[in-house]
C-alpha cells in the first residue's frame, strides 16, 4: 500500500473530474429506480427509535448495582415524556430475573467483592423480590398505555454473589487466579468485578436456564406480549416495527470483549482449535511461526491489555511481534467461545418465539481486546453495534464515531444484514470519560451520519430517560426541557429518513479496507482509523470496507465531490447515489468555523442542468458553470446538512 503523503496521492487530490459517464452510472440508477418501483411494497410501520433505561444509583453512583425499585418511582411520567419525545421503543437494558428459577434477584446480589461504598448495604428482605416484580409489571403497564415496545435483554449481567458460589464459571489468569474486569478495576479505583468464562458449561447452561425461566414465566401473559417489538426489515436496510414481523430481543454483556479466559477449558479448547484447524503440531508451527515441542505445550497468548504482564511466564506478542499471528488466532477462539454462548441463548428464545431475533451488542472495531464481533454477529438478520462517540476518548471524536459505523454497517451488508446503532445523549459520569452530554447540534450530527449511511434503526443511550443535552455540551448545565429538544428533532427527522429511502452508497469515492488482522499489531489496531481521517479531513468522499483478507485502500481515477479550503477541514462528506440523482450529507466537525464549501464536477455533464435542493439545513448555491457548481452552506459549528443533487429534465 502507497502511502498517503506520496506525490500519486497529492496529484489524486487536485483531481476534480469525473469518470463516471452519464450513459453508465446514470442508466444503471435509472434501471435500479425502476426494480425497486416495481417491487414497492408500503412500509409497515416506523423505524425503529429506542431509548435506553440505564440509570445510575443515586445511592451508589455505579450503573451495575440497578435497583428496579428506586430506579422506577416514576415510571408514568418517564415513560410518557420518553412517547412524546418520538421514540416508539424502551431498551430495557436492567432485568431482574437472574435466578434459575426464573424469580427475580434483588441488585444487592450484584454488589462487587469487597467494596467499601455498599458496606452499608443490607442483604435483600423478604419482600425484596415481589417489590422487583411489581415495579417490572409497572414498566410493562406503562409502556403498553404510551404506545412503546419493549426490547428484553436475555444476557445481562450475572450477580457477582453467584460468581462466588460458582468459581468454575469465572474467567482465568494463566496462573488460574481469578480475573477481574479491566474497565472498571481501571476506572472505579480498583473495584473488583468478576468475569465469566464464555466456554464454561456452567455458565451457559445457568443464563440459557434464567433465560427460559423468565420467558417461561412471562411468554403469552398480556402485558408482555403488548409490549413485545415486532420488526421487520424492508428496503434492505430499514428496521421497522411490524406486528407480522418477528420478535426481537437483545443481549447486553459488558465484560464480553475482556481479556481472554486462560482456564483448563479454553486452554484445552485452544489446542483442539488449533489442531482442527492445521492438521498436526507441525503445521501449527509453520504456519504460526512457534516451537511448540507437543500439542500439551499449547497455550493461549496473553492479550494486550493484562495487567502485570510480566509476571506470566506465556507467549506474549507484545514482547515479540513474530508470535502476532497466534495472537490473532487466539482472538478467532475467543470470538468463536462468545458466538458459542450466544447460540445457546438464541437456541432458549427460540423454544418459546422459534422466529425470534436475538442481537448481541458489539463493541468497537479499532478495539484492543481483539474479538472479531462480526463472526460473532452472523447468525440473524441484524446487527447491533454499540458506537459511541466519546468512547476512549477525552473529547467528541465524531470521525471515529462514523468509521466505526462505517466498518459495521460493509460487514452487515457483507452478511446481508441491517446495521442497528447507538447514539450517545447522556453524560458519561465514568471517571475514566469525559463527564459531558452532547450538544444538541452533536446530537442531531450523530443521527445525520447514521442516517447518511442508510443505518436503519438507533438506540439512543441516555442516564435518566430524559435526553440530557447540555446547551454547547456545557458540563452540569442541563435544558429541563431536554426531552423537548429530542422531541423537536425527531419531529424533522422524517423527510431526511425518507430522503434516504432506496438510496445506495456512491461508488466513486476512495474505500478504505479494515482488516481485524492488523489489531494483532501494537500499533496496528489505529491504522485503518488513520487512513480514513487522512481522507475525511480533505472532504474527500471515503467508506471502509470490511474485509478479512486484504489491508490498504483502493482509489479512484477522480472524485466528483469535493470540499473546498486548504488544509484538514474536519468535514463529514457522505454521498449516496439515488435514481438518478445524488444525496450528499455534509457534517461540519469544527467548533468555530461556521462555512463550508462544496463543489461537484460530473464528467460530460453540463452542471447548469443540474439543481441542488435542501432536505435539511441551508444550502446557497454560490457559482455554477458548465462544469462545476459549487455551492456554500452555512452550517453553524457542529451542525449537519442534506441536500438533493438531481438533474433538471
């Protein structure tokens, strides 16, 4: 691969001509927009638009220890304000039932070991578990009243108290000491959160039975069935509910992607993987570059991210790149044990709704726990991606919030699925995070990158179910209104979804390829990411391509859209070909600067013939000649715009 500061590029990037010929591109949109016209059927229903119920304890400020009870004082009104705002979805993320009877299980059996802030905290009484009850049949009662449907999480969380009376289900150092979650041992000054192990029997076997103990309890009783979201996808991508569709529920897992397991199990599994896979230790050598004198010498390479690393006497390809390759194949296993885990659950849902969806939340595909979630994601129709823009991050970093979008949203159409995302509207009040909302300007940016993408349903993340947009993201300044604000937007959102309506990505733009090989490199995991920003901040047209094989780019003879100025312009260009027009998606990521230029040139079109029209935001047309119309759009810092480029008849 070139790099990008070679002169082929630089000559790349004062091109402004098109290859494209009207008697091509043109008639094949033509011929597109006819099929599809002709096998037009009526949507049934809305696009999916949910919001999540994850709350923080007022009492102990971590969002692990839920308590249904306190969470929920004002259901009516929550879930009324959340109707009137435009979601027609709750994202349940909190479910009691944890208990392989299927009853439920008060937080307090999910209080971290040793953790001094819940000393104070008094076993659960007697009572503890009709209260859970009640308080769950009063979010039912009022969802079914305001109109909302209900996505169930069937994998949250296991109680930390199980864990302890269950140590062959937790996660393994390689000295078989317990293992704790990275995330919040770093964020929570050490607190201590037990992790399972994905191949361990006992923990699939008690999630699949508390999963088919509270759908045993709760399948075909009025309320839940109300509630229940239908969905069906239509136009390839849109995620619409239906009440002819089929079920859809979800899991939450948070300590998914952690460091690898390296228990008896998966060591044992890891040496029949590898064998399966090369036939003999010999070939295991070869192709990894290893010695491995038998296969009981096997083991599984430490991941990136162990602390004290030192200390384990293992193959550690941070230490020696030439094992980098072990390294990618150890995280196929462990991708391979969590799409194991997730089959059984899928497997207890279907012997209640053997139609039924069930999504698995994904996390990040520049991510430094090396799980390939699009493996994991294949068997179903959608997949559910959680993106969220501040993620590891200081400050909004929208143009990593998009190439995550982007790589997710070519793996699900690769697997002819559709691509459901998260929009983050909440302060992130983990230490380790910035503690702000976003701006409401922010906001709307998130949705018109998604929508720009033909992602075809959200979930909107949100602490208290009030949106808690931040006027200019200012830390503890909140709108009272902020549901208002939501409400308004989404009020405007129609004509841009309906823009985007039979709309394919543009074929003429620069198409980086992400390879989940090169995170088995230290500094490799960013390079995909790096290649893409190169491009963006020039207002150059570019998606990312997911794919397993091939690493680098491929770039056309020209582009047809450009944006205009020197230097990085931190501008969002999206371009999509629809009938025989274009709709293009101009996002201004800078603070302060307020105008962006754009200029298009179609080859062997004479641009007077073509009109620019606004779907959202203002557009003014500045110049237009025979071969170039260039246009000036006052976005305002942080704001969105969508316009029509069609061709006049």
């Amino acid at each position: 691969m070139s790099s990008p500061s070679n002169p082929d590029r630089r000559r790349f990037l004062r091109q402004s001509a098109a290859a494209l010929t009207p008697g091509g591109l043109l008639a094949w949109n033509a011929a597109c927009k006819r099929g599809r016209e002709a096998d037009k059927r009526p949507a049934e229903g809305p696009l999916l638009r949910a919001i999540s119920s994850w709350k923080s304890s007022p009492d102990v400020g971590y969002f692990f220890a839920f308590d249904a009870v306190k969470f929920y004082a004002n259901v009516e009104s929550e879930m009324k304000a959340v109707r009137e705002a435009g979601f027609n979805t709750l994202y349940l993320l909190y479910l009691p039932y944890r208990s392989e009877d299927g009853r439920p299980t008060p937080w307090q059996d999910n209080i971290p070991l040793n953790d001094p802030d819940f000393a104070s905290v008094q076993p659960p009484g007697p009572g503890a578990r009709g209260a859970e009850e009640r308080t769950f049949r009063q979010i039912l009662a009022a969802c079914q009243k305001h109109g909302l449907k209900t996505m169930f999480n069937v994998g949250c969380w296991s109680p930390q108290k199980w864990f302890r009376e269950n140590p062959d289900a937790i996660s393994k150092l390689p000295d078989d000491s317990p293992q704790y979650d990275r995330i919040f041992l770093k964020s929570f000054g050490g607190k201590r959160i037990l992790t399972p192990c994905f191949r361990s029997e006992r923990f699939r076997s008690y999630t699949e039975t508390v999963t088919r103990g509270w759908l045993r309890q709760y399948r075909g009783t009025r309320d839940f069935e109300a509630v229940l979201p239908r969905v069906r996808v239509t136009d390839r991508f849109d995620v619409r509910l239906d009440p002819g569709g089929f079920p859809l529920f979800y899991i939450h897992q948070d300590t998914i992607d952690r460091d690898w397991c390296h228990c008896p199990v998966c060591q044992a599994g890891f040496r029949d993987y590898l064998l399966k896979r090369f036939g003999s230790i010999g070939g295991v050598n070869t192709e990894l570059r290893t010695k491995f004198a038998s296969a009981g010498d096997i083991m599984i390479p430490l991941s990136p991210y162990v602390a004290g690393r030192s200390r384990f006497h293992v193959i550690d390809p941070v230490g020696d790149p030439t094992k980098q390759r072990l390294w990618y194949e150890a995280a196929l296993f462990w991708t391979e044990s969590i799409a194991g885990w997730r089959n059984r659950l899928i497997g207890a849902v279907r012997e209640f709704y053997p139609d039924a969806e069930v999504v698995m939340i994904s996390k990040y595909p520049v991510s430094p726990f090396l799980t390939d979630y699009l493996r994991i994601a294949r068997n179903g129709k959608l997949f559910l991606m959680d993106s969220y823009p501040m993620e590891s991050a200081l400050q909004w970093n929208l143009l990593r919030y998009f190439f995550d979008i982007e790589v997710y949203q070519s793996g699900a159409e690769e697997q002819g699925q559709a691509l459901v995302a998260h929009l983050q509207a909440y302060d992130n009040r983990l230490p380790n995070h910035v503690n702000r909302a976003p701006s409401p300007e922010e906001y709307r940016q998130q949705h018109i990158g998604l929508l720009a993408r033909r992602v075809g349903a959200t979930v909107t993340f949100a602490f208290e179910h009030a949106v808690q947009l931040s006027p200019g993201g200012v830390e503890g300044r909140y709108l009272p209104d902020a549901m208002q604000i939501a409400g308004a937007w989404h009020k405007t959102l129609q004509p841009v979804e309906e823009a985007y309506r039979g709309t394919i990505r543009y074929r003429g733009d620069v198409v980086v390829r992400h390879n989940p090989l090169e995170n088995c490199n230290p500094k490799g995991a960013q390079a995909a990411l790096e290649r893409y920003k190169f491009w963006k901040n020039r207002g150059v047209p570019v998606r990312v391509v997911y794919d397993e094989k091939q690493t680098g780019e491929t770039v056309p003879d020209a582009f047809e859209f450009a944006v205009e100025g020197g230097g990085p312009r931190d501008t969002d260009l999206v371009v999509s070909e629809k009938g025989e027009g274009y709709l293009v998606s101009l996002t201004n990521l800078r603070p302060k600067q307020r105008e962006v230029r754009t200029r298009v040139r179609l080859k062997g079109e004479d641009m007077k013939r073509w009109s620019l029209r606004p779907v959202f935001g203002q557009l003014a047309t500045a110049g237009q000649s025979s071969d170039t119309l260039s246009c000036q759009t006052i976005l305002g810092p942080l704001a969105s715009a969508v316009f029509e480029l069609s061709r006049r008849q």
